[in-house]
C-alpha cells in the first residue's frame, strides 16, 4: 500500500533533505572561518554566503539572521564536545584511564580545528547576541562532564560541589587549551593532554571525596543493606514496577518498556566495547565501518553516515579520524560532489571487520541466551515502534 509520503528527488546521489544540511554545515564552517582569518564584525550575511560560495536564497534557507547562524555555531561545537566526551567511554573500571581517554577526546576535538576552541573559549564570534548562547552551550557540556562524574565517582549530580567542580575544570581546560594554541603553554598536544588528565583527576577525585564527607546523602546508592534493603537484589524493573503503582504514577507499562529498552542498550554497549577494546575499537566505530561495508561501493560520505549512525555529524568526523589513523579508513573525493569527502574501506579496514564480527558474534552481539526465533521476534516487536518513531519508513 502506497503510504502517500512524497519521494525526494535525488541530485548527484542526495536527496532534497542532505542537500540542505551539507549547505547548512558550509555556512557554519564558513562563519567560523570568517570570524578567524578576518574579524567577527565581518560576520554578515553577505560575507559568509561568499565563503561558503551560497547564494543568500540559501542562507536564509535554514537561518533567520547572522545570530541564528552564530547560535548554530555554539550548538554544532558545544554537540561536537558532549559527542567526543562521550566516545568509548563504557569501562569505568580503571578511572584514570577512563579521564585521559576522555579528556584526550575532548582536546583533540577542540584542537583538531582550533577555530572550536576559540569559539568556546576564546575571542571568537563574540557579540552581545553571542553571550546567552554561548553560556547555554557551556551548560550542556557541563552537564556532560558533571554525567561523567557520577557515573565513574557515584556522586549524586545535584551535589553542588560537584556543579562548581564542573565548571572549574571546563573553564580551565579551555583557557589551557587557548594557551597551548598561543604558545604560552609549551610541549606538544600529548603532553598536554597528559597533563590536564592528571590535574582533572586530581581534582575530580578530591571533589568527590569531599562531597562524601560533606553531604554523605549525595552518593548514590550501591547495594543498599538499609531501609532500601533488597531494592537492587530484584530485577530492577520489578523493583520499578512496585515503586510505581505505589506512588500512584498511573500505569507503567511505557515506563517499564523504556526502561527495559534503556537497560539493556546500555549493558549491550558496555559488553560489546569491552570486547572490541583488544582491536582498538567501539561498538559505534564498529557500526561505522560495518555501515560502509554494506553500501553498494564501500563508499560513503559523512553526511550519509551521520544521518545512518543516527549520530551527531562531529562525531562522524571524530570517529573516521580515529579509523583512519588505524589505517581502517580513507577519505576519498566523491567523484559526484567536489566538497564532499567519502569515507571508503581499506584492505586492513575489512580484514578488521571481520576479526571484530567474529568477535562479537561469540557474544551473541551483546543478546546472551536468545536464538534465531528470539532474535526474529525482538526484531519484529521493535519494527512497530521504529516506524512510529520515524526511524524507518512505514511498507
């Protein structure tokens, strides 16, 4: 049955949709150039059309004015951070090791074009209308970093020491970061980032245990033996079920499903990143390159890849630049499109695939205990909700 949506036509393999977001990304990329190499009160409508070779018809295509242009701006970089903060960050067992992996995603984001740094942290694009919105995409990375912190310390986040501690460390890894890029701060990025993870963790380790002293009700709660006792002894979504009903919330039959879907996504990805580490990999990189290996010519650009991960397009960026120092990935030109840049396999990249598959298959692919009837039916359960969920077009 014909499902009355309208097919986009398609130009040089984009459709209506892409196109749109690739010029969208070019006048951010070329606001962010412009207020660089020339002066932010050059930032107009005009000039950034012209670097990014657009006609004003598209400017205005996805933007009302130059401040809705420089709020976009804060929001792809400030998205881009809370992407790289959140790259391969599963294993909370070693936590110093979790806090230099962590804090090298973020410099090198930052870094990798210094005009993200500056935008966060320095000069760059500063104007009365740029202030509310670059405070706000502070807030969203500092929530991120202030995520982090309960996860590894199991500090109750509203802990306001914790809030403080946040900030503190974001300001000061940016200023850091600004000063390497000037050359006040001496050595090169990996000693810098060695020595940033280190006052961090200092830091962080100190804000956690102080917090506990303080405000002992901030800690989470971890196999509670008190008036909580056998709360995490059940399953959690009994446990949940009963807390519920009790509080006469309603009925938590959506709750319990979302919770569930919740659950296991995280445990699946935790199992899964355990198992590729050994081979330098995620389970989203994983996706990555299994993606490309599925396209009709292993090729892909990153607006395509970004929009099949259902990832952000920075950590698209991020994750080909850690495939391709690997030497799993290459970028190419798109034959059809000069300023696109595909993403293409390479020899050791499939070799790779494979060993990584292999791997994850004797997990089950993270489904311990389910067959290929289980498997069938999960698959068709979760069809309904994809579809109303516009993950994929309804037949």
């Amino acid at each position: 049955m014909m499902s009355g949506r309208t097919t986009a036509k398609r130009y040089g393999g984009d459709n209506a949709e892409e196109r749109t977001e690739r010029r969208r990304l070019a006048l951010i990329d070329a606001a962010l150039a412009v207020s660089a190499e020339e002066s932010r009160k050059r930032l107009t409508v005009d000039r950034v059309c012209q670097r990014a070779k657009l006609s004003k018809r598209y400017f205005y295509e996805s933007f009302a004015d130059v401040d809705a242009l420089t709020e976009a701006v804060f929001e792809h970089v400030a998205a881009g951070v809370i992407d790289a903060l959140s790259t391969g960050d599963a294993d909370h067992s070693d936590v110093a090791e979790f806090v230099h992996t962590t804090t090298g995603a973020f410099v090198c984001y930052l870094t990798d074009d210094p005009r993200r740094a500056r935008a966060l942290f320095g000069e760059l694009l500063m104007t009365e209308a740029s202030n509310t919105v670059r405070a706000w995409a502070m807030q969203r990375i500092a929530a991120q970093v202030i995520a982090r912190a309960r996860e590894v310390h199991h500090i109750e986040p509203t802990d306001p020491l914790i809030t403080t501690t946040a900030a503190m460390v974001i300001g000061g890894a940016g200023q850091a970061i600004i000063g390497w890029l000037d050359g006040t701060i001496s050595g090169g990025r990996d000693l810098l980032i060695d020595n940033l993870a280190r006052l961090i963790l200092i830091t962080g380790n100190g804000a956690a245990a102080t917090a506990r002293t303080d405000a002992p009700q901030f800690q989470l709660p971890r196999r509670s033996k008190t008036r909580t006792e056998g709360m995490f002894e059940a399953d959690p979504i009994d446990v949940a079920r009963d807390r519920y009903l009790r509080r006469g919330l309603g009925k938590p039959d959506l709750f319990l499903a979302m919770s569930s879907v919740l659950r296991l996504h995280r445990r699946m990805t935790a199992d899964l990143d355990q198992a590729l580490r050994p081979l330098k990999l995620t389970t989203t990189s994983y996706m990555l390159l299994i993606t490309v290996r599925f396209s009709d010519d292993e090729a892909m650009s990153l607006v395509e890849l970004s929009r099949a991960l259902i990832v952000h397009p920075a950590t698209v960026t991020l994750l080909v630049d850690q495939l391709e120092k690997l030497g799993l990935i290459e970028r190419r030109p798109s034959p059809r499109d000069r300023r696109a840049t595909l993403a293409t396999l390479t020899d050791k990249g499939r070799t790779e695939l494979s060993r990584a598959t292999e791997v994850l298959e004797g997990l089950s692919f993270g489904l311990p205990g389910t067959d290929p009837a289980g498997a069938y039916e999960i698959v068709e359960a979760l069809r309904t909700v994809r579809v109303a969920a516009g993950d994929t077009p309804d037949k």
